[in-house]
C-alpha cells in the first residue's frame, strides 16, 4: 500500500545480504502467532507445517518497500511474442531471469506475457522496455502501464475467510 513517498534508504552491503534473504524465507515467530489466535505454540507449529507440506504457505518472506530501496518505479508491461511450443521455455526462462521482473505470467488475449517491473527510474524502465525484452524470442511488441499509486498489493487474510464462507 502506498502511504506517500518513504525517504530512500541508504543499504550497505549486509543490509542487501540480510533483506535478500529475508526476501527469501522469513523465519516465523509461532509462540506469537499461537497466542494471537488462542492456540498452543506446538499445535501452531504442527498446523504451520502441515499448511506449508501441503502448499497452502508457500513462503514466508519479508515485503521490502520497493521506494526505500530505490526501485520505486512500477510498471505492468503486455508483451506480445511470435511464441510457439519451441520457444516458450526460453521466453518464460528469459523474462524470469530479467532483474527487474518482479512478476512474469503467461496470459491469453492480445497479448502473450504480463510483467510486474520494477525500476529505479522511467530511464531504467525504457532500457528494460528498449534493450532487455529485444532478448526475448520473437519479440513483437510491449505496451507499458505504468503506476501511479497502489491500494492493495497483497492476498489479504479477508480473502482467506471467504474462501471458508
């Protein structure tokens, strides 16, 4: 959620080591958690696991706020490829592996790829837009939305409850 513009963060490089290992897995505090929803911490440990064993908890990561960090240039880019079944490895292999690629999914319609980015500024995003997707196999076209301002940009827990009724 955007709350107005953070002061920019200056990172050292154990400050990058630890938040991109946060950003990889978050260590839970379940003797918390337990207390929070009125259970023990072995039986929130026992749950967490079997909701992590069967994929219900992907991950438990760290949401870095992209604007402290310098990257607080957000766009949702449409691609369209010349993609076939020979190619489709590599273009989804190739626009996972771009650095600014937050997101990268397959979509039908007009256009074959939708892409989260995120850039330090409009100059690195044209360079993603202008250099890095002419990789991309059979590259045609891109048609870029950049953000203005988030309201939501996560699964929120409500979202939970009603898939329970």
């Amino acid at each position: 959620m955007t709350t107005g513009t953070p002061a920019r963060f200056e990172l050292d490089d154990l400050d990058r080591r630890l938040l991109h290992r946060l950003a990889e897995e978050l260590p839970v505090d379940l003797d918390a958690v337990a207390a929070q929803v009125g259970t023990t911490a072995d039986e929130a440990a026992r749950r967490f696991a079997r909701l992590r064993g069967a994929g219900v908890v992907r991950e438990c990561v760290a949401k870095i706020n992209p604007a402290a960090v310098g990257v607080d240039c957000t766009a949702f880019l449409l691609i369209r490829v010349a993609q076939n079944a020979d190619n489709f490895a590599a273009v989804r292999q190739i626009l996972g592996d771009l650095e600014a690629v937050e997101e990268a999914h397959a979509v039908g319609g007009d256009f074959d790829w939708l892409l989260k980015v995120r850039a330090a500024s409009l100059a690195d995003l044209h360079d993603v837009v202008t250099r890095k997707l002419s990789l991309v196999p059979g590259f045609i076209r891109v048609q870029t939305c950049i953000v203005l301002d988030t309201a939501c940009e996560f699964v929120n827990a409500d979202r939970v409850k009603l898939a329970g009724h």
